[in-house]
C-alpha cells in the first residue's frame, strides 16, 4: 500500500539516543560465529508538540537462544512544519508516515546502530560482529499509521 502523499519530506535528525545496550560476553562463542541469530524489531512513534518522528530499532544478537549482544537505539528526525502538517490524516488523531520515508528512517537508523555497535564493542572480543544488512520490507511494508492518542 503506499500513499496518496509521495510529496518529498523535509526533517534533519534531531536525535540519537541509545536507550538500551548489554554485552554478555559469557554467552559468546566466537568459535560458532556462524551459528549466530539475530532478532530484530522496529517501531515508530511520534512527538506532535515538537514535530518528531521516532523510530526505535531493537535488535538482539543471540548463539545458542541465549542472547549475548543487545541494542536498541531511537532516532529522533524533526520535520519541517510544511511536510508535518501533510502528514495528518483528516480527524488529526493520526500520522501517516509514507512507505518510502519510512523505509527511508528504517535505513538511516540502521547504519546508526551499526556504528553504535562498532564503537561499543572496541575494545571487546564481539568487535568483530558486525550488523548485517537488514531486509526492512520484513518490518515496514505499508504506510506507517503514528496514532497520537497513543504517544
């Protein structure tokens, strides 16, 4: 589904803000790099009062279903009051972010985290692991609807 909205948004990032990070080496065997999983969520949210999207990247590294790396970072993007305003959907209860912005925040968060995780790892044996590429078709697939009732 995509929207009727293809207009060009404008915003800058606002925001970055790693609101979770653990390394639990003991649960790391580099021996069985191969063997690693990684479980990966994304949600978006939205700041009305300070014309912000958020979108919230979680993703757990795991071996053997014991997880030994977690992060979750949030981007913030401010958006220009033009493109805000675009973004409401008639009653003004909801945004609608458009597929193509969405994926868009999906993938400059991503390449956040990933150098989030380089640094956070230096100086540890897990430096070596890096965030793959992410298929973000998995997690956004259509318009993103931001109910504001709910922020």
């Amino acid at each position: 589904m995509s929207s009727s909205n293809d207009s060009v948004i404008s915003f800058r990032i606002a925001d970055i803000n790693t609101h979770e990070y653990a390394l639990i080496e003991e649960n790391y065997n580099s021996v069985q790099d191969n063997d690693s999983s990684l479980i990966s969520s994304i949600e978006f949210g939205a700041d009305p009062d300070k014309r912000i999207l958020g979108i919230r990247l979680k993703f757990i590294f795991e071996q053997d279903s014991k997880p030994f790396l977690i992060i979750s970072t949030i981007v913030g993007f401010v958006i220009e009051e033009a493109s805000w305003e675009s973004l409401f959907t008639e009653k003004g209860d909801e945004i609608i972010i458009p597929l193509n912005f969405a994926t868009h925040m999906g993938l400059i968060g991503t390449g956040t985290v990933r150098g989030i995780l380089h640094e956070k790892t230096a100086n540890s044996g897990i430096n070596a692991i890096i965030l793959p590429p992410i298929d973000l078709t998995n997690h956004i697939s259509e318009d993103v609807r931001v109910n504001l009732m709910d922020t």
